[in-house]
C-alpha cells in the first residue's frame, strides 16, 4: 500500500511500498499566472554534476506529481532535472472544490507550457516532455502550443490516450445534462468504479491498492464534466502530430485494453507525426499494459529505454 503524506519541511516522507523506500523527493508550489498555487515534485542530479537537461513528466488521470517517483530517481542520478506539476483538480490540488470537478483543460496545457518556462528560468538546457496517458494527450498539445523559444526539444508518449470515446453527437446531450447535475457516478458508486478502472488498464502485477489507497489521490471520483474536458482534450489533438517536428518516442503496452478502443492503431498514429525522428516502442513483454511504471514487472525496461532515448536526443538539440 503507498502511504506518502506531506510534511512541514517540505518534503514527502518515504513511503513503504512491500517494505521498500518509495517516495523520498522534494516539493514545493509554483505560481501560475493565474495566481493559482500548484503543488509539484522535483529530482535533482547529485551535487557536483553537470544538468543534461530539463524533463517535464505530465500525470495521466487520478495520477498525482509524486508518482513520477520511479522515472525521477532514475534520470535524476543519470544528470537531468526532473519536475512535475500536479494537475489541477487533482493529485494535491489545494483548491478543494476543483477536486475532481475541473473543465478547463486548456488551462491543464497552459500549466505544463509556464512550468516549464519557469523551471528552464532562460538556462541553455533541452527540455524535454514525458506524459502517461492523460498525459500524454496534455504533453502533445502543450508542445505544440508553446511558444517560440520555449518548445520542447524532445516528446516522450507513455500509451497516449488518444482512445477515449469522443462522445457522438447524439449523446452530447446527455452529457451536458450530466455535467449541469454534476453527477459523479465513482463518488456514488465507491471504490468499486475506481477498481474497475484499474482492472482496465493495470495488469495483475501493477502495485496493488494504488488507485483507491494512496492519500496522494486526494480526488476519489470525478465529475462528468471533468471526464468530459478529457474527452475534448483528446479530441483537440488528434490532428496536433501534423504539426510537431520534434523527435517524439510512443510507448506502449501490446496488452493495452484501452487502444481496443482506439479509432487508430499505434503504428497509424506515430504515421501521423511530422517529425522525421520519431519512434515507436512496444514493451518487448507481450503481456504489457497501461500503466508501463506501476507495473513491476514492466518498469525497469521501460525506465532503461526512456533514459537511452532520452540521452540520444537530448545530446543532439544541444
């Protein structure tokens, strides 16, 4: 069970998770320049060596900042500065009637774009954008809205969730009368729909109890507007790839329930990116699902070829 909480000092507590250190990293919040204050993590390199670069990891749905843990100790030992923000409406969110209930996902991708700005503070580093799932969608879209300057050098796609079922014209109404109710099936339903859930896009040797349990999910349910914004985030940027030229690596796992809804195969939707240096990487174990980092058995191989691909092209914008 994942148990973190926030201290005074300013740090997350380790954490146990089977009877090992899991969360051990700074954070603090940041200012946007909406006067909102967010929370985020940050990895440093050790004292003494010199920063390869800047990484920003995005969280996918219900996911919180801390839970980029694993990828942030490991680049950070190998040099980069790895930052993550929470998004709003989740994770840590001080705004507590935003938990859950948030509807501006343009305000998610302004989020990632000034965070990054202010975490780069005008330094000659590479920047470079992970996102998992959500975040995928949300790291896409803030690549391609950013501005001059401050574009990412490199994009990383951990199984992007371009598949969520836009809904069709004949049931937006009723969506629209679920978002004015405000109606919150998960907060009805308990446990059991976060469960489901988890069921969908986690193997049987993801760590367990992580959706319902961990305190760092503070959000136990979303509204239909809420899941609605993420509908329309995933709709805005299905023809965004046209327009990004950076080298961009999509990850995914071969088991991956949700891309049996996807409108595209994998391969279909790398095709669709302009860049020129752009990769696609099945996890090499056939049983690999949505969640590549939760998933013990999946972590480490998916860590090994974020770093490599990471070193390669963070290298060559340099």
């Amino acid at each position: 069970m994942i148990c973190s909480c926030l201290s005074g000092g300013g740090r997350y507590q380790a954490s146990m998770c089977q009877g090992r250190p899991l969360y051990a990293e700074t954070t603090s919040t940041w200012q946007a320049s909406d006067g909102a204050t967010v929370p985020f993590c940050r990895w440093l390199p050790p004292h003494g060596m010199r920063s390869k670069g800047i990484v920003i990891a995005v969280p996918g749905l219900d996911e919180a900042c801390v839970e980029w843990a694993r990828l942030g100790r490991h680049l950070s030992k190998q040099g980069y500065e790895v930052f993550s923000s929470d998004l709003r409406g989740q994770g840590r969110d001080l705004a507590h009637p935003q938990r859950g209930n948030y509807h501006r996902w343009q305000r998610w991708v302004q989020d990632v774009n000034e965070f990054a700005a202010r975490q780069k503070k005008g330094r000659n580093l590479p920047v470079a954008y992970v996102g998992q799932s959500l975040g995928s969608v949300l790291a896409l879209a803030a690549a391609s809205s950013a501005p001059a300057g401050n574009a990412p050098a490199a994009l990383v796609l951990q199984s992007p969730a371009l598949v969520l079922p836009y809904p069709p014209w004949y049931a937006r109404p009723l969506v629209a009368v679920a978002q004015i109710a405000t109606l919150n099936l998960a907060r009805v339903t308990g446990p059991a729909a976060l469960k489901l859930g988890r069921n969908v896009v986690m193997s049987n040797t993801a760590d367990e109890m992580l959706w319902e349990m961990s305190p760092d999910r503070l959000c136990k349910g979303f509204s239909y507007r809420y899941l609605s914004a993420c509908f329309d985030a995933g709709h805005h940027v299905r023809n965004l790839p046209a327009r990004h030229s950076a080298p961009v690596l999509v990850q995914y796992g071969r088991s991956d329930k949700l891309f049996d809804l996807a409108q595209r195969s994998p391969q279909e939707f790398l095709d669709t990116f302009h860049s020129s240096d752009k990769e696609l990487w099945p996890h090499p174990d056939p049983k690999a699902n949505h969640d590549l980092l939760n998933d013990r058995l999946m972590r480490d191989v998916t860590l090994k070829k974020t770093s490599a691909w990471l070193d390669q092209h963070m290298v060559t914008v340099r």
